[in-house]
C-alpha cells in the first residue's frame, strides 16, 4: 500500500464526513485507490464513532480503531500509526483547520528533497496575544531546559516515510509528548510554510499549556536534578559565609544582632525549595513508577474494517470485520 492517512476523533462528529471526502479525494489524485484512512476514535462523547462506522461500512479503505477510553491526542495517535502500513503516511487533525489539500503539496516536497518527513510550520501562530506569547513561552522554556530545539509553530500535519513511522514506533515509553518524539526520532526533516485555519478557541488552557511543559521537560531531560544540585551547593556557600560573618561579628563587636525578620523570611525561603525539590524529584519518581509499571499507553477495543475489498496487513488486535449490511455492535 502506497498510502496511509491517520486522525484522530475526539467530539469530531462534525467534520468526519467532510474529512473524509476531502481526505479520499487528495488521497486519490496523489496514489489512486492504493490509500487507507486509519481513524482512531479517542473516547469522544459525542457521535463520532457512530458516523466513522458508518463510513467504515461504505468504504473498505477506512480502519477505525476505537479506543476503551479517551488516552489523550499524542497517545491516540501513536497508536494510529502502529495500524498503518502504507509506505507513506499523513498524520493530520480533522478538525479541517489544517487541509486534507496539503497532502500533495508536502509529497512533492518529500519526493523533490529526498528526505524521510515533511512537516507543516505556521509563520505566525494563531490565536490571542496570550496564546501566541505562551506558546512562545514554551518552546524557549522547552529549548532551556532540555537543550532540544523544537521546530516553532508546527502543526500536526506531516508526511512521513515508512522508516521514519518504523523508527518512531520504537518508542514505548508511557508518558508520550509526541513533539520531543518526533525530534529525537532524528531523519532528515523539512518544515513545509501553511496557513492553517482557525475556526475555535484552542482547547489548551494556560494550565494544559504548565502540565505539558512539565511533562516534555521531565521526559526529556535531568536538567531540574542537575539544577537542584547546584542551587543546593549556592545556598550551602552563602550559609557558610553568613556563619562565617556571625562568628566575627559576634568574637569582635559582641553585640546582639537584630534581624528576626530576615531569620524568619529565611527560614521561609529554605522550606518553600526543600518542598519544591522534593516535588521535582517526586514527579521524576513517579515517571520511573508509571514506566517499569509497563502498561500499554492505549488499549483498544475493537477494530472496525469492511472486509470486502480491503488490503493491507493483518492488525494483531481485536477486530471486527463489517460487510456491507452488517451492523456493528
């Protein structure tokens, strides 16, 4: 198979149906009917599993992957590309803010530069003053504490090369920020100029911004360790020299030393860090606890495909194979 396509649904009812039109329509003009769309429905609430059976139903090139729960975005589409096996894949939200349309556009760029992905890149990031500033925020925050460079204002779409999606999913760790993962994974990536549409407010508050700021940073990186470390030998320097200034001042002058109120804001100073380390080396602990615990970061419920006509590898997950008539349960 030449092609894959893979979304994610979460309260997507909306745009299925014109996704996948416009979807299987770019699809067809790049590789024919050699193409799958592989929707992985992220626990939504609304009807968005009802419509993608439906359509899996009509169309033997759709696989629908229905999570137990809702996992997350970055987990929901891991697990997207585990069930692909085209030798190209298309990653991309189908909320239609970004463009089924882009699809050969970033081929022709993938095959003229010879390189493994193709990855769209806004030129000024969408939303309020305060979404664009903390979005910026992040990435140098990120680039601060991890020393990895993230390319800024990406987006999800991107074309990927079978080796690149194979070495990708060599990653099995449980806390998943599929940025770092894409970066890391290495190959030869190019960044592809978009204008992507904004049609509602981002769903990642200040606070979801904070957690996954936290969440890349301890993934990535020691640096907050390594940063305890010496913060603690900088207090433990100053607090020698302040004794060291106490024992003078007291053996020469004898005098009593006023200063309750900085002993006081010290003391203060001292307890806020010590909580605070202690909460940096908590979350590290709790990572190493989530990871040697093993479990899957998804688990799939059933797997949806009409049989008739359709290609590609056989999945080893649970599935359910629909004819034309039959109605899934």
């Amino acid at each position: 198979m030449k092609l894959s396509i893979v979304t994610t649904l979460y309260q997507s009812a909306p745009h299925i149906d014109e996704f996948y039109r416009r979807a299987s329509a770019a699809a067809e003009l790049l590789v024919g009917d050699d193409y799958e769309i592989v929707l992985v429905n992220d626990g939504s609430l609304d009807n968005s599993l009802e419509r993608a059976i439906t359509l899996a139903q009509s169309d033997p090139r759709i696989v629908l992957v229905d999570l137990s729960r809702n996992f997350g975005h970055h987990k929901a589409m891991m697990t997207g590309l585990a069930h692909t096996c085209g030798e190209q894949v298309f990653l991309i939200d189908c909320d239609l803010e970004e463009e089924p349309e882009w699809l050969p556009q970033f081929a022709e760029k993938l095959s003229s530069e010879g390189c493994d992905v193709v990855y769209g890149i806004q030129e000024q990031r969408k939303g309020n003053f305060f979404e664009r500033w903390s979005g910026q925020w992040f990435y140098r925050m990120f680039k601060l504490l991890s020393g990895l460079t993230l390319p800024e204002n990406t987006v999800t779409a991107r074309l990927m090369t079978r080796r690149y999606v194979n070495a990708l999913l060599l990653h099995t760790e449980r806390e998943v920020v599929i940025a770092g993962l894409w970066l890391i994974t290495g190959f030869d990536q190019r960044p592809q100029l978009i204008k992507k549409h904004n049609h509602s407010d981002t769903t990642y508050t200040f606070r979801k911004k904070m957690s996954l700021l936290v969440n890349s940073i301890t993934s990535f990186s020691n640096a907050p360790l390594i940063a305890i470390f010496y913060i603690g030998i900088t207090i433990l320097c100053v607090a020698g020299g302040y004794i060291a200034y106490l024992l003078i001042h007291w053996t020469f002058f004898a005098k009593p030393l006023s200063g309750w109120t900085s002993v006081m804001a010290s003391i203060w100073f001292l307890g806020g860090l010590i909580i605070s380390f202690i909460g940096i080396v908590g979350i590290y602990l709790s990572k190493i606890f989530s990871e040697t615990k093993r479990r899957p970061y998804t688990i799939v419920k059933q797997i949806y495909r009409n049989h008739l006509g359709a290609t590609g590898a056989d999945i080893p997950s649970p599935s359910k194979e629909i004819g034309p008539s039959e109605t899934a349960a």
